[in-house]
C-alpha cells in the first residue's frame, strides 16, 4: 500500500519553503504498482485552491484505477477538506475516515483585491464560481442540497467528530472509546460540550495555520535557552556550613544564574553568548531579506524601509496582506501600461513638429504670411 500523507497547507508557501504541492503528492506516489492500495493521510489548515484542484484531480485519477481511502488524522479545513473528498466523486464507497478528534472545515474562498468598482465586481464573481466548484463537491459527496451546502459554506461551518459521518463527508466512524461505552457521544455530541469541542476545534486551526510562523521563531527561542541550558549542566547542592571548598555554590542554592556563570565560568558563558549572537544576527539578516524582497515584488521599497526600520515580522498576517495588496496594484498599473500607445511623437523629431506648429502660430497671430498667405486667407 501506497501512503500520502497531506500534513500541511496546501500550495507552496514562498514565505517558508514548505507546504504540499501536486508535485509532493506525485513524489510520494513514485513505484505505485498495478492495483496497489493507495491510503491518503490528512491533517491540513487548507491553503491555495488552484493546487488544491490539481491534488484534487490527481487522487481522483487515481481513485479510477486504484482503491483510494482517506483518513482525517486531526484536521482537514478549506482546501483539504476538498481533497479529502476527491476518491468519493469517482467510487461513493471508497473509505474516509474520521474519530472523535477529527474535524472537517467548509467554507468560500476568499482573496485580496485591488481596483475600482468594476474590478472589485469582477473579482466577487469569479470568487463566486469558485465556491460553487468547491460547493458541487461538498453536495455530490454528501447528498445534501447545493442550496444547503452553500449556506453552511457562507458560515463557514465546522464539523467535530461524528458530525462529520453525520453529514455525509465521511462514511466510516472510528470512536475512540471502542468498546461502546460512549454509544451516547457517538450518536450526537451533547450540547453543554458541543461549544467546547468546536472553540478546541478552531483553536488548533489556528495553531496549524500559525505552525510555519513558529517554525521561524524556533532557532530564536532555541538560542535563548542555550544559555540555560548550559547553567543547568551545573546542578548544585545549597550552600552547607560543611560545604567543602571548590563546590560551585549559588547565593541561594540551586541552579546556577547567569551572571554567576560569567564569574565562575566565564570561558563556558562566552561560548554560549557567542551562539546567541550569531543566531540573533542570521535571523535579523533574515528578517531584512525578506522584507526587502517582498518590497520588491510590490514595487515599494518605501513599505519595507519602514517595517524593518520598526522591527516588524515579516511573518505577520497584516503585513503580508499589505504586501499582496500593493504587489497586485503594481501588477494591474504593469499591465494597463503595456496596453497604452504611448506619446506618438518622441525625441528630437517630436520636438521638431512642436517647435514648427508654434512658430505658425506665432506667426499667424502677428498677422504674418503662413503658407503663401495671411491668417484666415
């Protein structure tokens, strides 16, 4: 059996480096043989719809020739969510599964724009046709309504659980409890705590969405410990009258402080403040590159001027959504320049014709013969 595994957002984040892209999926499915089981493994916040789509179309092709089952390990939200369904479009029995901790996310896509009010309209119908292509999915699978899929995509609905089963998206339950004793929470979740499970739920959404952020605070936060850590490597007794001479003591017992390993051990702190410096300095040379870049891409060094200069992440939500919004702004001015004609007289021989029209106006108006004659002749 082949496995594919779908365990981050969907697309190629450029910001990261990471992420699950058709070509992932292509990579993992390498040596399939002939009838061999595929079993696709998702826990994904969701991400880009046109790399959902092709991911999409690739395990649905699959599905054609090969029994294709989907397992929802923790989340599978957005595009994920789509994905996940893809096997059941072409076989309505292939298996998804989902426990108690899985939890399935529909909602319409959303983008950033940038325009007038022809643009703006243009942009909300086209996004509109992409949650009716999300939508049909949702209904084919599920058996409800498109009417009924569509309103629960626009509250951008989440399914915890059984609710999952419930609705249709998946048709295989695997209860934690095993064993029957929570016959009860398996065929509805109570309502005092419904609410708890879906704040739980959307809290480790947020988490998964905020992983690659963490991901670039980790070296930080890692240099910060060094120091710590190379105290801690200094267990130390309190202080006895009995203590004997050469013990490493503490002002008031236990592990050592940092200041006290400058003094004791200055050698050991040095070697490790210079960790830190390094690793300061490589994640602030970061920091500055890719604000430099993203200035650059929306054709406005004057915006990432001043985030470095105010010690902004270039990993914060706000930020990179200026960024887009003035990188697409850029591109739209880009493209209506290359439609326009331009000036039709240019250089030297522009200036020729210009300088002759206001010589025969000159003329003209001083009563002077223009072209054979006076003016009005």
């Amino acid at each position: 059996m082949k496995t594919v595994t779908i365990d981050d957002v969907i697309g190629y984040d450029w910001w990261t480096g990471s992420g699950i892209t058709s070509d992932v999926v292509k990579k993992q499915l390498e040596g399939l043989l002939d009838g061999e089981d595929i079993q696709v493994d998702i826990n994904s916040p969701g991400g880009s719809v046109y790399e959902g789509a092709v991911i999409f179309n690739l395990l649905r092709d699959h599905a054609k020739t090969h029994q294709v089952s989907v397992r929802v390990n923790s989340i599978a939200m957005s595009a994920a969510s789509y994905i996940a369904l893809a096997a059941r479009t072409v076989n309505k029995n292939a298996i998804i599964t989902v426990s108690d901790n899985s939890v399935f996310m529909i909602h319409n896509p959303w983008t950033y724009s940038v325009g007038d009010y022809r643009v703006l309209a243009k942009d909300s119908e086209y996004v509109e046709k992409l949650a009716a292509m999300f939508g049909l999915v949702y209904s084919v699978v599920s058996g409800q309504t498109e009417k009924t899929i569509r309103k629960t995509m626009d509250d951008e609905t989440y399914y915890v659980g059984k609710e999952i089963a419930d609705a249709g998206f998946a048709n295989n339950f695997d209860t934690i409890a095993g064993d029957g004793s929570a016959s009860a929470s398996a065929s509805g979740i109570a309502a005092n705590g419904r609410d708890n499970l879906i704040i739980n739920a959307k809290f480790a959404a947020n988490k998964a969405i905020e992983r690659t952020r963490a991901a670039m605070e980790k070296d930080s936060k890692a240099y910060r410990g060094d120091l710590e850590k190379a105290v801690a490597f200094y267990q130390i007794k309190p202080p006895t009258a009995a203590s004997a001479g050469g013990e490493i003591t503490t002002s008031g017992g236990g592990i050592m402080k940092p200041e006290e390993l400058l003094a004791q051990h200055k050698a050991c702190y040095d070697a490790v403040f210079a960790l830190g410096e390094k690793a300061a300095l490589d994640k602030e040379r970061a920091r500055v590159s890719a604000h430099i870049m993203l200035g650059k891409e929306a054709g406005s060094l004057d915006t990432a001027v001043k985030y470095i200069e105010s010690g902004e992440s270039s990993m914060d939500e706000k930020i990179r959504a200026e960024y887009l919004a003035l990188s697409m702004k850029k591109n739209r001015l880009d493209a209506r320049t290359a439609d326009d004609p331009g000036d039709t007289n240019v250089g030297t021989e522009g200036e020729a014709d210009a300088k002759a029209v206001a010589a025969a106006f000159r003329a003209g108006a001083q009563g002077k013969k223009v072209g054979g004659g006076k003016w009005g002749e």
